[in-house]
C-alpha cells in the first residue's frame, strides 16, 4: 500500500490519492461495528428469553463473520494511518476494551448460568461498547470523558 496517506501532528489525515480508500475501510469499519453490536445484543436478548433460537446456522455462523471483517478493517486502518498501540495510548485502550467486551460477550450468550448472569453481562458489554465507540471518535482513553 502505498504511503500518501499521512498524519499530522493532531493525527488527523491529510488529503492524499488513497483518501477515498481510507474513507471507504473507515466507513465500512463503522458500519461492521453497528451492525456487530445489533447482532450482539439480538444474540443477548435471546439468550436470555428464548435460547433455542441461538442454534439457528445464521446465527452461529454471521456475527464471527461480521466480527472478523470489523476486525480485518480496524487492522487495516492501523497499517494504513501508521497507528501503532505503542505510539497512541487511545488504541491500547480500545484493543483493551475489546478483549473485556469479547469476554462480557462470551459470557452474555453461552457462559452465563442463569438469565440475571446473562442480562447482567450483555448491558456491561454494550457499556463497554459505548466506551470503545467514545474513544474511537475522540483519541483518548477517557473516551467519552476526556
């Protein structure tokens, strides 16, 4: 891929001939992220009032094939605007975050022994969801807050 997408100093992306590309992927990536969260917290509903539709093929097998395009489209993002997690405390947070709502979700949907577990973990998962949302949009690791 080609450099001309660059940064500057406030880590905002300057004009460039992959601009298109780069608006293209970031909107894709949102879009992957909403549609990944609806997907989400239909699984947790379900999980918790009606578990047998969780066997349906569609549903076992979308929502990975929504998260890993997300994920293959975050990564690009990072490789394509040099965003390394070492350089930008905001992206250690978000990957962080991400690994907590992996595990609130893992919990919501299948690990969570009782209805109250499993309500109780979708609702912190979408909180950790807002979190991540926040610092994407604002590069901070307070997200919403800073």
């Amino acid at each position: 891929m080609t450099a001309d997408v660059h940064r500057r100093q406030s880590g905002r992306v300057t004009m460039g001939r992959d601009m298109s590309l780069y608006w293209l992927i970031k909107h894709l990536h949102m879009a992957m992220a909403g549609l990944s969260l609806v997907l989400f917290v239909l699984r947790a509903w379900w999980s918790v009032t009606a578990p047998q539709r969780l066997q349906r093929r569609w549903v076992r097998v979308l929502p990975h094939l929504v998260d890993t395009v997300l994920l293959a489209f975050g990564v690009w993002l990072m490789l394509m605007l040099r965003f390394w997690p070492h350089q930008h405390p905001w992206l250690v947070a978000k990957l962080i975050a991400l690994v907590i709502y992996i595990g609130l979700g893992s919990v919501a949907i299948k690990r969570g022994r009782t209805p109250l577990q499993r309500a109780s973990a979708a609702l912190l998962a979408v909180l950790v969801f807002v979190y991540i949302v926040g610092t994407a949009i604002r590069h901070h690791p307070l997200s919403w807050l800073g």
